[in-house]
C-alpha cells in the first residue's frame, strides 16, 4: 500500500488543513538569511533526491494530531520516507498522519526566539521524536553557542559533540542526514563525510561545468591541432 492509499481515509474523515503561519518577528529574518537566502534547502534536496518521499522544508506547523498542541514551526525540517504531497495538502507536517517524525530540524537563532530555541522547543521536539534537534547562532551570543545539536536517547536529547576542527571552525556530525554541519565565519555549511567536500551549490556546480567546458575545449582544439599537423605532413610526403 502506498503512502497515499495510507492516508486516504484520514484525509476523508478529517477535511482539516492547517493555517499559515502568523508573521514572525523583525529579528527572525536571520533564518531567511542564513538557511534560505544562500539556498541550503534547495541544495540539500538535490543532494538527497527522492522528491516524492522526501521532504525538505521550513515555515510551516508541526504537530502531533491535527487539532492538537502544541505546534512549532520550524526554520528547516527534513524527514526521509513520508508522504510529500500530504504535507502540501495538509498544509503542514502532521505526524501521526505521516505516521513518523522528521528525522531532523534546525532552527537559527535571533534574540527574540533564544530561550525559546534553548529550552520550549528542544522539550517539544523531543516529545514528537524528532530524532535529531540542531541550533546555529551566526555570532553565538543569542544561543549562548555558535552550533549545537542534539540526538534522541529514548524520549529525551542527548547533545552531540560539537568539535573544533580549525581555529573559528566547528563542526558536529549528523547521523540522521550523514552529513557534517559546520559553522565557519558565520555560515552554516553541508559536508559529506565520504569526500570531506561541501554538498554541490549551484556556485560549485557552475564552476565544475565550466572546468569541464573548458577541458572540453582544450581537448578539442588540440584534436584539431594534431588534424592540422597530419594533413601538412601528408602533403609534404612525395608523391610516386
């Protein structure tokens, strides 16, 4: 049975479809600024593929049961192996209708979301199972930490080890994504534990295109150089 054909008689019985957002606080556009604006959701979309079971989003409500309490919404949210048109069509990510949790969420902090960020949603999150809770701070002074992150022990969180790995560079592993995040100079980076390189951005994927353009080119000049050379070599040969 397909996700869709799970959630048929729920939607059926339940014609409920959760509200926008109300408008969030001046001081909250750092999410926009540090996830959204450089592109991070959609860089990481691309990374895991899968559009139609996985989901990678943010600014819109999460709860347990439609009708219920309490809701966050999250500056980024991703969950593997669950209903994507559901959560458009709901409006929102319900879990008991996706029948699991995200796997994770980020939120970025701002001074007016700190202790909100710190302790009502880190005791929230827990209680829907999230299974990975992660904060970045681009200064650290509203968080109180540049980047932190926790994982789900049972039904509370344990942090994750946060290491710096070069002067002003931390960095802690997330085995729900199997990615390293990193705060480097006030940006929040993506990196594969495989090749220890960032995830592909659209600034990467342009150099590495026109990299392989230029190969491209040389390749084919030197073709029609050598061509060239053959052709006065033949010409040059006596003839019988």
């Amino acid at each position: 049975m397909s996700n869709r054909d799970a959630h048929t008689s729920t939607q059926t019985l339940v014609p409920f479809r959760l509200p926008d957002p109300p408008d969030r606080h001046p001081d909250e556009v750092t999410s926009y600024d540090y996830v959204h604006l450089v592109g991070n959701p959609h860089f990481l979309a691309r990374h895991f593929g899968r559009p139609e079971s996985t989901l990678v989003t943010a600014e819109k409500f999460i709860t347990a049961q439609l009708r219920s309490r309490p809701v966050r919404v999250p500056d980024l949210l991703i969950a593997f192996e669950v209903d994507t048109d559901l959560y458009y069509e709901q409006n929102g990510y319900v879990i008991s209708d996706q029948g699991k949790p995200p796997d994770f969420i980020l939120e970025v902090a701002s001074p007016s979301t700190a202790r909100v960020d710190t302790v009502d949603k880190r005791e929230d999150y827990a209680a829907f199972g999230v299974r990975e809770y992660w904060r970045f701070d681009h200064t650290g002074e509203s968080h109180g930490t540049r980047l932190a992150g926790d994982r789900l022990v049972g039904d509370h969180y344990e942090p994750i080890a946060i290491v710096e790995t070069a002067p002003g560079v931390l960095q802690g592993e997330s085995e729900a994504l199997n990615l390293w995040l990193r705060w480097e100079d006030g940006e929040l980076g993506w990196y594969d534990p495989a090749t220890g390189e960032h995830i592909p951005t659209f600034d990467s994927t342009q150099a590495e295109l026109a990299a392989e353009r230029e190969a491209r080119q040389a390749s084919e000049s030197r073709v029609r150089e050598l061509e060239a050379e053959i052709r006065r070599l033949q010409e040059r040969e006596p003839r019988g």
